[in-house]
C-alpha cells in the first residue's frame, strides 16, 4: 500500500513571497500521478496541479511549481508570490497505478500574513 | 464550482439511523468516488464505480455500501450509525476509468453528516 507524508502540519508566509510545502510518498509502483490539492475554509477540494511520474519536468501552473524528485520519493508544492487567498489546508495526494485510489497526506495548513 | 453535485449539504441525524448520500458527476464523467473526511482518519478512499459497475474498494466499512445508476449519478448508503462516522463525505469524479486519458478527480463540495 502507498503512503503520503507531510510532515509540516502547519506554515506561514508573507504576502507577495514564496513558500515551499514538503510532501513524500513510499509506493513499489514505477508508474503513477501526483497531485496537489487545496482545501480553503469552504472545504471544497481544488486541484492545483499534477505530475505524471513518467515526465522528468516539473510541472508548473501559474504560481504554482512542483518540484519531483522520483529517486527520492519528494513531490514539494513552491508557491510564489503568495495571495492572501491562498491561505488553505493543502494535500499531497497519489494516484495509484490502476488510477481508482487517491491517497492522501494528512494536510499542511498554510496561513497567509498581509 | 467544479461541476459535481452532492446533496444534502449537512446531515444531522442519530447513531443506529441510516442515511443516504447523493452525488451527481461532471458531464461526460464515468467514474465516481467517494471518500471521507474526517479528524482522526483524515481524507480516505472508501469506494470507486465505473458506468454502473464497482471498481475499486478502500477502507469502506460494512455498514456502508454504494452504487451508481444508469444516469451515472451515485448513492452513499451509511447505516447503523455510530458517533464515529461524522464526517464529511465528498464524492468526485472523473472521465476515465484507471490511467487512460486524464485522471484527475474534480471533487464535489461534499455532505457533512453529523451522528447525535
């Protein structure tokens, strides 16, 4: 079974700087997807990005970068130029080879300071 | 909004009831999921189906079982309730079954039951 880890429960960060959230993962499959997804205090799920670990560049949607490291099983979420509306709950999430399960890591809480 | 629908929004009721949760998929979407949120468990898998048929099961216990109808919309039936299963409950959706063409999951804004 694979298991996520994300072990900040909680980070904060200036306004208009850059925060990097850690996220690892131990899986025997070679072939599989990663995905951030953020929780705002609405609760609704919103998936931010994904990365297919067959591609070797790192996925990047607007501020939003990853950084895959497969080797050592890291997947870090860079947020750049950090937006007041940005502060959420974020999960680290894998999709299995079979692609029907997503596991979750237990959340990072990222407070935002004006 | 990402395009599914869950009804009811909260859910109070008392342990030993059962209840029914409904989730309609995006359009075009085949698969269906659900999964659970809740303090001591975190967010986890319970149960997956693809155009009617059981696909894939997680931590799902006996007491809840699923199914997706003909109209792809799918049901969560939770009985025998216990203090242990407030949550909230989200279902999601996505078009493929397994990793052929996009496996993203959009999920739904989800149903928070609270068992009294």
């Amino acid at each position: 079974a694979q298991t996520v880890t994300q072990s900040q429960p909680e980070m904060s960060v200036q306004e208009a700087e850059t925060v990097t959230l850690s996220c690892t993962y131990d899986t025997s499959e070679s072939d599989y997807y990663l995905f951030w997804y953020k929780q705002p205090p609405s609760r609704q799920m919103i998936l931010v990005i994904r990365q297919e670990a067959y591609k070797q560049q790192n996925a990047t949607e607007n501020r939003f970068s990853v950084n895959f490291q497969k080797a050592a099983k890291s997947f870090s979420l860079k947020i750049s130029d950090s937006q007041l509306g940005d502060a959420a709950m974020y999960f680290c999430a894998y999709l299995n080879n079979a692609g029907n399960m997503l596991t979750f890591g237990g959340g990072t809480r990222l407070m935002v300071k004006p | 909004d990402s395009g599914v629908t869950q009804t009811p929004k909260h859910l109070i009721t008392a342990t030993g009831q059962r209840v029914t949760l409904r989730c309609s998929p995006r359009s075009g979407d085949l698969s269906v999921y659900w999964y659970q949120q809740s303090l001591d468990q975190g967010l986890q898998f319970l149960i997956q189906y693809y155009n009617g048929e059981e696909r894939a099961k997680g931590n799902i216990l006996e007491r809840f079982s699923a199914q997706q109808f003909p109209d792809l919309h799918s049901e969560l039936n939770l009985s025998s309730l216990e203090l242990g299963d407030s949550a909230l409950y989200f279902c999601a959706s996505s078009v493929a079954q397994g990793r052929t063409g996009i496996s993203e999951q959009y999920f739904g804004p989800g149903t928070r039951l609270t068992v009294t």
